[in-house]
C-alpha cells in the first residue's frame, strides 16, 4: 500500500512539474484545492494507464525497440500520456494534453521527475 501511495505522490508531482513547464499541459479547476484533486485523480489514473496499457504497448513495439535503440520510448511514453488526457475528459477531469509533439516532451519530462521523486521518497523494499 505505501508503494502504491508513493508511486502516486511521484506521478501527481512529475504531472504537476509537466504542468507547470508546457502551456499545452493544462489542468484547470475553480480552486486549488480542486486542481489539486484533479491532479491526484489524474496521477492515480496515469498510474492505471502505465500500469495496465504500458506492458502490452512494450511488448508489442520490442522489435521497434530494438531497432530504434529505445528511442520509441518517447513514443510509448507521449501515447500514455495521451491516452490518460483521453481519459480524463471522459470522466470529466479538467486535465487536457493539446498535440503530440507536446505529449513527447511531456513524457520526458514525467519520466524524469518522476525518477528523481522515486529515488527521494521511500518505498516498500527500504
């Protein structure tokens, strides 16, 4: 359980930087508190996306993964997130990613927050 919660805190935190960074990132609300459930809603539901869709999109681009050297990990990684601002709309979440060169530069830039937030907080295996 408390993976699960840092997992979470980790992806609301890499969406936020997302956010923050690219204009064509948008998560609205009427208050903070608002855009900060929306934002953990929106986290939980990358975290299901990544969790569910991401292994069979691995499995089924390995040969391109091979030949491009990992490179279609930037694809991979802008489809999630696409996919999770597809989601979003239709549950009514104020979460929206405009185009794919900005879900390509999105995707980097949650993998390397997240990263970073993975190897500052702690997880079950400590």
């Amino acid at each position: 359980m408390k993976n699960f919660v840092v997992k979470t805190i980790a992806n609301a935190a890499a969406l936020a930087v997302a956010i923050w960074l690219l204009k064509d990132i948008t998560l609205t609300g009427e208050s903070t508190g608002r855009k900060t459930l929306t934002l953990l809603l929106v986290a939980l539901l990358f975290g299901v996306v990544n969790f569910v869709v991401k292994p069979v999109v691995k499995l089924l681009s390995l040969p391109l993964f091979i030949l491009t050297l990992g490179l279609i990990t930037l694809v991979s990684n802008a489809l999630m997130l696409l996919l999770t601002s597809w989601l979003a709309k239709e549950l009514n979440l104020a979460f929206h990613v405009q185009g794919f060169w900005t879900a390509v530069l999105g995707g980097v830039i949650i993998s390397i927050v997240s990263w970073a937030m993975h190897m500052v907080l702690p997880d079950d295996r400590d």
